[in-house]
C-alpha cells in the first residue's frame, strides 16, 4: 500500500517527474493526461511550465526547440488516442460505472463545455483540468468530424504548450532564481485547478438544478 502511496506522490510531484524522469516522462504524462481517461488527475498545466523554467536553467538539459515541438507531438497524440477511442469504444466508456479513476460527471461537465462552445471546445479545454482529458473522448464519442477534430488539436496544442512551455522557459530566462520558488510555482496552478474544478462542479450543479 505504501508503495503505490509513493508510485501516486511521485506522478503528482512535477518536479521530481523533470529531475527523475526527465523528458520521456514529460512526454508520457502529457500523451496520458491529454486523452486516456485514467490520466485526468496528472498534472499536465505546471508541469508543463516548469518543464519550461527547467530547461531556461539547464536543469532539464535538453534545447528548447526539442522541448516544445516533442511536447506538442505528445499533446496532438494524447488527443487523438482519447478521440479514436471516444469514436470507436464511447459506448462502453459512457456505460462505464464510477469508479476512481472514473467519474460519469466528469463526461457529463465536459458534454456540457460542448454544447455551450461547441468545436472551440478542444481548444479551451487544454486550460481546464479534468475537462482536458475527457474534451477528445467525447469529441469522438459524438463523431466529430475528423478534420475539423484535427484543426482544433493542433491548434489548442500549439496554444497550450507555447503558452506555458514557452511562458515557463521565458520566465526563467528572465528570473534565474526563480527555480528557488518551484514550490510557490506549483501551490499557485493548484489553486488556480482548485478554483476551476469548483467553479465548474457548482455551474454545473445550477444548471442540472433549472432543469
């Protein structure tokens, strides 16, 4: 039990992934976390950044143009695995029962991010927790064009990893130090999910609560 307590630590530790694992294990937390329904709970958003500010101070040693362009290809990848899957299983994924990896909310927040924005969706979705991991799921699930899926995975990957690799590579260019702070770095996009899971469980809620 202690182990698998340890096994979960680690996989939410950002920073011990980059020292540890270094890219690979970006790589594959952010093919996981961006489409495989078990992977909601990975920390794609800071660990992404820090990826950034790591590789600005060389503690990722790896260049910067690698770093975004293989993060992307995960990120378009993970995306088009949750699709194909959504397309071909999303029977069996919506009669799925709740269990800890899996939530039948979580489809149903993310059905609702759908009506709402429709394709747009996919772009959106790859700055909101929980919603990121299901959005290429439930875009194959209700057969979303392909190419028009295609379009908005390549562009909300291009945005989302840009923004954030990019944004933490800069950031640490410009601030050395502020590698001292990584703590800070993480408790503040945990509470930015924090604020956007509640705020999207209770505006979920309301609407359920009108019908």
């Amino acid at each position: 039990m202690n182990q698998i307590l340890e096994f979960f630590n680690y996989l939410l530790n950002s920073e011990e992934i980059i020292r540890t694992g270094g890219l690979i294990a970006i790589l594959l937390i952010v093919y996981i976390e961006n489409g495989l329904f078990f992977g909601f709970f990975l920390p794609g958003d800071y660990l992404l950044f820090l990826s950034g500010v790591f590789c600005s101070t060389e503690l990722l040693d790896v260049p910067i143009s690698l770093l975004l362009s293989t993060v992307f290809i995960a990120a378009v990848l993970g995306c088009l695995t949750g699709y194909i899957s959504g397309r071909f299983f999303g029977d069996t994924i919506e009669n799925k029962k709740d269990s800890l990896f899996f939530k039948k909310k979580y489809v149903e927040n993310t059905r609702k991010y759908f009506e709402k924005y429709g394709s747009r969706t996919l772009i959106i979705a790859r700055f909101l927790p929980i919603i990121r991991t299901f959005a290429p799921i439930l875009a194959g699930l209700v057969k979303m064009n392909f190419f028009q899926f295609s379009l908005y995975n390549l562009i909300g990957g291009a945005i989302w990893v840009l923004a954030l690799v990019g944004g933490g590579y800069l950031l640490g260019e410009r601030y050395p130090g502020i590698i001292n702070y990584v703590e800070y770095i993480i408790g503040f996009f945990l509470l930015i999910t924090t604020i956007t899971v509640i705020r999207g469980y209770l505006n979920a809620k309301k609407e359920m609560d009108t019908l």
